[in-house]
C-alpha cells in the first residue's frame, strides 16, 4: 500500500484530459512480448530466469494454449 501510494500520489487526474496507457520500454509503438522478454534478462534485476521459461514452456496441451 506504501509502495502504490509513493508511486501515485504526484499523479494530478484532469477532467478535460483523456488518460492513456503508455509502454515505457516503447513509449512510440506500444507493449510487445518480444521488448519485454529482451528486457528482463537486460534489466540489471536478479531475475530467476526458470520462471521466465515457465511462461514460454506451459505444461498444457497446445489446443488450450491456442484457446486461451
């Protein structure tokens, strides 16, 4: 909660002001999987890097890795 707070609260609403999402790795051209799988073994984070292949290695059959 302290965490979200210090993050928002300079963060000034405007009525007349539309919001909008923006990918801070690509700010031009929008979120893609391929910058963000690029940026996390780059991001000088210690990252455990078996929970990364988890997400491209599912233990599902492909037909619901398609549906989903």
């Amino acid at each position: 909660m302290r965490e979200c707070f210090a993050v928002l609260h300079n963060i000034v609403l405007q009525v007349d002001v539309t919001d909008t999402w923006r990918w801070l790795l690509d700010p031009m051209h929008g979120y893609s999987v391929r910058e963000s799988y690029r940026f996390i073994p780059n991001s000088g984070e210690q990252v455990d890097m078996s929970l990364v292949d988890d997400v491209w290695q599912r233990h599902i059959p492909v037909k619901v890795s398609m549906f989903v």
